[in-house]
C-alpha cells in the first residue's frame, strides 16, 4: 500500500517512448534498458520470452520473418524508487500509424540514431509527431562498436536538420576496433570500453569509471591528450545542458553507447530517471452526460496528474495476444487519479460502464494483475469489443481528452474470402482489425465490396497472417479503382448534394461517417473545387 501522496506517485513516474528508424538497434536498447533497470536477468531474456509467446500467438510471426517490430508494447520496471514505463513502437514506416498513437501516450522519446548512418528518413518522421506534441527528446547514438561518422559531424546534424542544439552529455573515444570508452562532459569522469576477446561468445564487463587525468592506461600513444582536448574543444563550443530548455523542446541531450555490449546504458538510464518528465497536466473537455438531451457544449479544462479522479485514455488495442481466449486488451495510459483493481470506470463517449476486474500490468514481457496504478502508468483492460482506440474513461465519464487521429490511407485494396459461405465472418474480422486500428474499412455504399486502407503495403500481410491465423479466413486483396480516401464535412444540405452526386464514390468508416474515394488525385482537387462548401480532410479525429 502506497503511502505516498497521488502526486507523490505521479512525480516518480517515467513514461516513455523509443523511436528510431529500422536496424538502428532499437529492440536491442530496449532489452539492455531493461536489463539495467533489473527487470530481467540476462540479455536476451525478451527475445527469448518473445519466442515463447509466438508459440502462442502465432500472427507474431511475421515479426519473427522480417526482424521487425509491427506492434506496439508496454514494459513497466521499478528502478532507484522511481516506476519507469516504456512504451516500445513500431520501427517500420508501414506502422507509422501505430508509432503516433503510441507518442500520444509518452512524456517523452528515446532518439536511437546509428552512429554511422545519423538520421535516416523514418527518424525525421517520428521526430517531427513528438514535436508536434511538444515531447522532449533525448539522443542516443548507438553502434559505437562499429566505425562511426565523426561525433562532430552527427551532432552538427542533429542541429541542422531537427532544429535542435545537441547537448553532449558524454563524449566517444573513437569507435569500433578504436573505441576506448567515453568521457563525461563537466565531471570529466571517463568510463573505459571493454573489448569482447576473439573468437568469444561472452561478453566482459567494462571497467570501473575512473577520473580522465587518471585513465592513461587505456591509452596508446597520444589517444590520451586528443581526448582531454577534444572534450576542452566540445564543452567550449556546444552549450552545456539545460534541463528547462531541454522540456520546452529546444535542446536535446546526447549520450553515446552500444546497445549491443551493454556500454552506456546504465547512464542512458540515469538521464531518464533524471530528466525525463514526470506525467504533465493534459487538456481536455469537460462533456455532458451521454444521452442527455439538449447538451451543452462541451467545456474545456485540464487534468492535474494529482486530481483525485480516476482519468485516461486509450491509444492501443491489441485482440488475440492470446488465441486460445480470444483476449482483447486496451492499452490505457493513466492521466490522473489512483486506480485499483474491481474500480468502475466510464467510457466518455458512449456512457457504458466498465468494472475492471483484471487489470494487466506489463513487466517486461509477463503480464501480472494491476492491484493499483497512477498517473503516467499504462495498464490493460481486458474487454470485449467495449473500448476502442481514442476512448476516454473516468469515474465521471464526463471527460474527454483530445482524440487520436486517423490519418487517409495511402493504399486502397479491394478485400474478399475465398470462401464465398464466410462472407459473413469476414465482415466481423475486419471490424475486428478496424476497431484496434490495424487497418481501416470502407463500405461503398453501392456494391457489396469491403475496401480496406492502409498506410504500407507490409500492413497488408499482416492483415491477410491474422485473418488466416486468427480467424480461419484465407483472403485475396486485389487492386481498388480508388487511389485516395478523404472524408468530408459540411452543412446537411451540401453534403446530401455532394454525396447525391457522387453516390458511385461515397462510402462509410467504422464509425459510419462518410468517405469520398477519388480515382486519382487530381479527381480529389477538381471535385474539391467544384464544391467548396464541403470539406475534405486527410485525418479524422476519433475521441
């Protein structure tokens, strides 16, 4: 039984996200954070468990074909008194849908940049969502086992191309067969690098951290007085670090390591506990009860993570973790409040009420029951096709935090079962699929097609394992007439013109809103043109 205070709670939480772009070393970080943080034992504990659960469930194993991470996952560990929750995000750009939601959940990111690559496409993009949500953001340049572009050159990088002033908090003697260890900026503390031995499958444990005046030994020739100049050099020509700055989104940390050898991630780790937010006040509206008559509009407000109700959102939803039970977990990030298990919450946006009798708790990869949780932890509710992604839950029921996009799909397939008799099954797996927000459906509203969308066509193959995996289906995606899909807004009366008109293109989300599916893009701007009292956007905000 906590015997802290609700803010004291919040205060000690630390919810963050990993970005990076694919084989920079992510899935590595994250089992070595892990492992600094005691929430397993050895390296490879998470793949090893991860293999175990593929056993189970088997549409993991595309992740296990590819090497790849297509979905989203909550660990949560306890470290140095403070409850650390990281939220692990796909790497493809194919499940960039799945990576935003994810940030909308997270404080703050981990930036993995290979150190000799620096950023790549897919890091650009993931950064650009955390400064749309104003996410501080801490660097880590990994891979410094191997040969490395010149730190200088990386971090004039960062400066020039994410607007960001990088602030070295260690420095890198060498890299790769070079590497001798790092030095800490101010401190001049050095911590050496321990080389793995030829022809070794064990790794040895790096050296104590020592003073740099007094590490010479870990020297050839000269090495020792580059390094003590080119940290005189660093430290008079890169500002030093701000921790204000650093939340306001202007400054970035830097630390160097290698993931793989386990070299820099315990101070990794220590920057996170340090700097890293605690949970922040959230926006929301304060809505009338669902159903009742006449509403006022809603009002706007703010959620202190120490309030006393129970509040939060939902930003994922995973079914069939377990095929054998059919589960359908709802990832809810605590907003405020003090949650114990068997507490009944309201979903804000449909009035239905929820007793959650089985909280989950992710450790790692294993799953216990929540007996009680706080503001900036993720917990799973169990539930069956109740919540959906974007609902907000309190006591109350009468808040709402801002929704979770959708975002128009850049591919448009046409779906059917080659089994004509479960035509019927299909519709509900792919409601399924839709509601957790791993593709989208339209329903044309002439015709008997389903259309689905989505953002990479990797998505699809995901679609079509699950469908076969999960639900019997063996399915055919073939080409759609349609090549973009923009929903639209407007007045009744320009609407029911617009949709009369384009009958043959119109179509209905999950949600029954409706879609216009233009044949090309240049259809899209001409029929935007022709009626410019209806609007048409890319995203759609569910919540």
């Amino acid at each position: 039984m906590s015997k802290l205070t609700l803010e004291q709670e919040a205060l000690r939480r630390r919810t963050f996200a990993i970005i990076a772009h694919p084989d920079a070393g992510k899935t590595t970080l994250t089992e070595h954070i892990l492992l600094a943080g005691g929430a397993i034992r050895a390296a490879g504990a998470v793949r090893a468990r991860g293999e175990n659960r593929r056993t189970q469930s088997d549409w993991m194993k595309i992740e296990k074909e590819r090497g790849i991470s297509v979905s989203a996952s909550v660990m949560t560990f306890e470290h140095n008194d403070k409850m650390f929750n990281l939220l692990d995000t796909p790497g493809h750009e194919d499940f960039s849908e799945d990576t935003y939601r994810t940030l909308t959940a997270a404080d703050c990111a981990i930036m993995v940049l290979d150190a000799a690559k620096g950023i790549e496409p897919q890091t650009l993009k993931l950064f650009e969502v955390c400064r749309l949500r104003d996410i501080p953001i801490i660097t880590f340049i990994n891979k410094l086992d191997r040969e490395a572009q010149d730190p200088m050159a990386l971090l004039d990088e960062i400066a020039s191309r994410l607007q960001l002033d990088p602030a070295p908090i260690w420095w890198p003697a060498e890299s790769g067969n070079r590497l001798r260890g790092m030095v800490e900026m101010g401190t001049g503390r050095f911590q050496p690098y321990a080389k793995k031995p030829a022809g070794s499958a064990e790794d040895v444990p790096h050296p104590d951290a020592l003073p740099l005046a007094e590490a010479a030994q870990y020297f050839e020739e000269g090495e020792h007085a580059a390094l003590v100049e080119a940290r005189e050099l660093v430290e008079g020509g890169y500002p030093a670090f701000d921790r204000q700055s650093f939340l306001e989104g202007h400054m970035t940390p830097v630390l160097w390591g290698s993931a793989l050898r386990h070299f820099g991630i315990d101070e990794l780790l220590a920057a996170i506990g340090e700097w890293a937010p605690p949970p922040k006040t959230m926006k929301a509206h304060k809505a009338p009860p669902a159903g009742t008559r006449n509403p006022a509009e809603p009002v706007a407000t703010t959620v202190e993570p120490g309030s006393t109700e129970v509040t939060g959102f939902v930003f994922k939803v995973q079914a069939n973790m377990d095929p054998n039970h059919r589960d359908r977990i709802a990832m809810f990030r605590m907003a405020s409040g003090k949650f114990q298990r068997g507490m009944k919450l309201k979903v804000q946006n449909t009035g239905k009420q929820l007793s959650v009798n089985a909280p989950i708790m992710f450790f790692a990869s294993d799953r216990e029951l929540a007996e009680d949780a706080f503001a900036g932890d993720v917990i799973g509710i169990p539930n069956h096709g109740v919540l959906r992604v974007g609902d907000s839950l309190s006591e109350s029921g009468l808040i709402r935090f801002a929704g979770l996009p959708n975002f128009a799909p850049e591919i448009l397939q046409r779906v059917r079962v080659k089994d004509p008799l479960k035509a019927k099954h299909l519709k509900k797996a792919l409601d399924g699929l839709a509601e957790e927000g791993v593709t989208q459906l339209f329903r044309p509203e002439v015709g008997s097609d389903f259309i689905v969308g989505a953002v990479g066509q990797l998505q699809f193959e995901v679609m079509a394992d699950r469908l076969g995996e999960e639900y019997g289906l063996e399915v055919i995606f073939e080409p759609s007439p349609w090549a973009e899909a923009r929903w639209i807004g407007g007045a009744k009366g320009d609407l029911e013109d617009f949709m009369g008109k384009y009958r043959g293109q119109m179509a209905r989300d999950i949600d029954d809103d409706p879609v216009f599916l233009a044949k090309s893009s240049w259809e899209t701007g001409y029929v935007m043109e022709r009626f410019p009292n209806v609007a048409f956007t890319k995203t759609k905000e569910r919540g």
